[in-house]
C-alpha cells in the first residue's frame, strides 16, 4: 500500500471545499474515472459530517493507493458533545452504497472513523 497524501483539517463548512478540492485531485492522480471521483468525494464530506456529528473538532483524512484508491477518515482530539441528526443514518448507508468496500468504526455508537475502497 503506498500513502499518497495525509491531511489533518479542522471540521467545519469552510474545508469541506478544500477537502473536496483535494479529493478530486487525488482520484485523478490515482487513476479513477470521473463518476468514481465524484463518489469518492461525496463519500469524504459523508465521512466528514459523521465525524463532526460525533463531537469532534478535528479529522485526519489518508489516501492510499491499493488496487485502486482507499480512504480512511478518523476523529482527532477529544470529542466532545455528540449531535447526531436522522441523516446521519442516509450518510453512512450512501458510503456503503457508493464504495466498493466500507467499514464504520464506532465506540458505543459513537463514529470514530470511517475507510472504503474505489478500485480501478
């Protein structure tokens, strides 16, 4: 597995564009198609609500490339006061839809972090 590019950003509306920026670029250089990419970064803003939804301040976002491009997001710090919404449900059911692979992790309901795969 080769690492491509690790990001640790601050969990609010003004990255998001900037993530998705990134993501975009690193599906290109990774080899996906156009509708792949645009899954992939539909499922990185999905990964980044759930995680702010879940208290955290803070998320690292890895890219890989590994039969094609994995992601894994995780919450950094502490969280704090979680506030979760109904679509937070929609969120993960559409990263399990999209992705080839998906995978959850939680702690007492709690999303710490999210990872799925687009291969090529």
């Amino acid at each position: 597995m080769k690492e491509l590019m690790e990001l640790t950003v601050s969990l609010g509306s003004e990255l998001m564009t900037t993530v998705r920026l990134a993501t975009g670029g690193i599906c290109s250089a990774a080899g996906l198609d156009l509708e792949r990419s645009e899954d992939c970064k539909v499922c990185v803003t999905e990964s980044l609500l759930l995680l702010l939804h879940a208290g955290y301040r803070r998320a690292r976002v890895k890219f890989s490339s590994e039969e094609g491009l994995r992601v894994a997001l995780s919450g950094e710090g502490e969280a704090g006061e979680e506030h979760p919404v109904p679509e937070d449900e929609i969120s993960a059911a559409l990263i399990g839809a999209l992705a080839e692979e998906a995978d959850t992790r939680r702690d007492g309901g709690r999303v710490q972090g999210v990872s799925f795969k687009f291969g090529l």
